[in-house]
C-alpha cells in the first residue's frame, strides 16, 4: 500500500501531450481533486477521503505537501535526472522535509507496532479523533508516503525518462527503463524519428 499510495499522490501532476506538454495539475480544479479524493477512498477505503472537501483550502494544503513529497522523490532517484517539468519549481531538501514533518507533528500521527499472530509486522498510525477530516487525511497520505521513503522500495524508484512523462515509479524488474510499455514505445519511436532525421541532415562528402 505504501508504495502505490505514495505514487498515486506524487503522481498528481500530469502532461497533456494533445498540448505538446504541457503541465495540468490533478488537484488543482474542484472537479480533479474530487475525482483523485474519491479514487483513493475506493482503493484504499481505510483513508476518510470521501468527507474531504474538495475545497481551495484542502488543494491548496495538499499540493504543499505532494510538492515536498516529489522534492523528496527527486532527491531519492539522484544522481539520476528527477522528473523535469516542474523540478525548477521544487523547495530544497530542508524545506521539503520540514514541510512533511510539520504534517505529522501538528496531526499527532502515533505511530504502532502490529504483529498478528500468523503473519508479518507492520507499523499502523492513529491520528485525534477530533482532528478534522482534511488535516486527518492529508496526515494520513503523508505518513505512508514517509513509510515508502524510509523503506526498501525507495532503492528501485525512478522518473520516467520517456518523453512528455512525468511520473515517478518502481522497478519491478532489472530491465524495466519506463513506467509503462506505452511510454517505452514513445521512447523508441522517439529515438527512431530523431535517428533518422540526423541521418538526413548529414552532408555528403564533397569528392
């Protein structure tokens, strides 16, 4: 879960290739970030997401906290190139970390150790139940993607390097270069058409 959630909140930020790249913003329009709050309460049905307001407030917050998070991401894949359309735009890493710290502090997330019986432990977390449903769920999708940064997967997260991709994923296997088969695709077509016109454009020799 921590793996999937992380990306799907990281992720938030897409291209519209239609418009040769440019950037849309998933939470940035009431009607995107109720679809993305009702999407992650169907996954994962654990997160109160669906009592969120889709709201500026709530936007506003929770693209803070996803720019901290693709910050982090961009410093966990160096020295490889992080995600490039809005790296410019990121905070440092002090900010970004004081940025997710600040979350859990003023959330009280409590961190607790299961362990059933017949199977594996984990850690689970508990916020106020007074805290109200926004802050209780911005919390809550930050203290998992922190469980996936501390964690072993962060080893295998890459940025996409196809072009006009903007997301960050996992390998799951030691071939694996996209984030998708169809970004690979656009990737060799890519190097295919740029071969070829460099190949066009250079000049006889003159005999």
């Amino acid at each position: 879960m921590d793996t999937q959630l992380a990306l799907t909140l990281v992720n938030t930020v897409r291209v519209i290739r239609r418009t040769r790249g440019r950037v849309r913003d998933v939470l940035r329009s009431p009607e995107g970030l109720r679809d993305w709050l009702d999407q992650v309460h169907e996954r994962w049905p654990m997160f109160p997401t669906d009592a969120v307001p889709a709201d500026t407030a709530t936007a506003d917050r929770l693209v803070e906290v996803r720019q901290a998070l693709r910050a982090l991401f961009a410093h966990a894949v160096a020295p490889d190139p992080p995600s490039a359309p809005d790296a410019h735009e990121l905070p440092d890493l002090d900010v970004a970390l004081a940025t997710v710290n600040q979350v859990l502090r003023e959330a009280e997330v409590t961190p607790h150790l299961v362990w059933p019986g017949d199977g594996e432990p984990d850690l689970h977390w508990s916020v106020p139940v007074d805290l109200d449903e926004r802050s209780r769920a911005i919390a809550s999708l930050t203290w998992v993607a922190t469980r996936f940064l501390a964690g072993p997967a962060r080893e295998q997260l890459r940025a996409c390097p196809a072009p006009l991709c903007v997301l960050y994923f996992v390998k799951e296997h030691h071939r694996q270069q996209w984030c998708s088969s169809a970004c690979g695709n656009r990737a060799r077509v890519s190097r295919y058409y740029y071969g070829r016109r460099e190949s066009d454009t250079v000049e006889e020799p003159v005999s």
